[in-house]
C-alpha cells in the first residue's frame, strides 16, 4: 500500500540535506517559512502502468508499477532566485538525488520544463517557478485467503 506521508518525508529529507530549502504542503495547511521554499502537491496520485497476482500458499499478493505526478513550485523573493533554486531542485531529481530516490523505492521517470508561475497579490508579485515531475514507485498489498482443510465428499472425506 502507499503511504504519501512516508513519500512526502523522504523528498523532504532528501531535498532538505543537498539544497537546505524547507519542502512544505501549502494546500494542506503547513506554515509559510522563509523565502525560499518549495510547495508540493500530488496532482496524479496514482496511475498503475502494470499489475499482477501471486499466490502464495495462504496469501495473494498484488504488486503494480505505478506512477504519480508531483508539482513542485518553488517560492522566493525575486523571479532570478526562484529560477536559481527551480533549476537546482531539478538537478536534484534529474541527477544528485537518483541513487537517494532509488534506495528509497522511487525513479524520478519525467521532468516536466520550468514554469513561471509567478502570481500578483494585491500590492506585489509573489515569485513563484516551478515543474512537474513523474515518480514510478512499486505498491504492494497483501490479503490472507481461507484455505480449506478438508471436504467431505458423498461417504468419504478428502484432506486433514
């Protein structure tokens, strides 16, 4: 099954030890930090690309290769800082973060082109550049399945 908290932690880990940037989730109510900082959010959570069963003994277990997509959109006091740091966490995905990810169950598979995304606020222009990225991960779940012991058939009885 996949757990979005431990996916979400391990991207802030991986990003907060190569770039010192915060990684937060601004639709679900994490505080704003400091300028700059990175907000995320999981537009595709889940395509399966593939699937199969396997029936072991008394377990049937499904894996699916699956992707999601993330938009990641990096906040900062001026559109060259917001472009420096974009282009910096894309070089995380695309190349320093590669052996972290995989040790960790996930490749980044697509990375999306920046973006400006930069929006006015009343008074202001709050800088905003960011991309989207594919992630292809492996679920896995696991259900026990009754096994029948023995069957009485017509006078006689088959099994334990």
């Amino acid at each position: 099954m996949i757990d979005y908290g431990a996916i979400r932690e391990v991207l802030r880990a991986g990003i907060w030890q190569h770039m010192r940037v915060f990684f937060v989730d601004l639709e679900n109510g994490d505080p704003r930090p400091p300028h700059p900082f990175i907000s995320h959010k999981f537009i595709t959570p889940y395509m399966e690309e593939s699937g199969y069963e396997i029936n072991d003994e008394d377990t049937l277990i499904r894996e699916s290769q699956l992707t999601m997509t993330l938009s990641l959109t990096v906040y900062a006091t001026s559109k060259t800082k917001a472009l420096n740091v974009a282009n910096q966490l894309q070089q995380w995905f695309r190349f320093h973060g590669y052996e972290y990810l995989a040790n960790h169950g996930l490749v980044a598979v697509t990375i999306e082109g920046l973006e400006d995304r930069t929006t006015f606020l009343e008074t202001d222009y709050e800088h905003r550049v960011g991309f989207d990225v594919v992630l292809r991960t492996v679920d896995r779940v696991e259900r026990k399945i009754d096994t029948i012991e023995r069957v009485e058939l017509n006078d006689g009885t088959i099994g334990g």
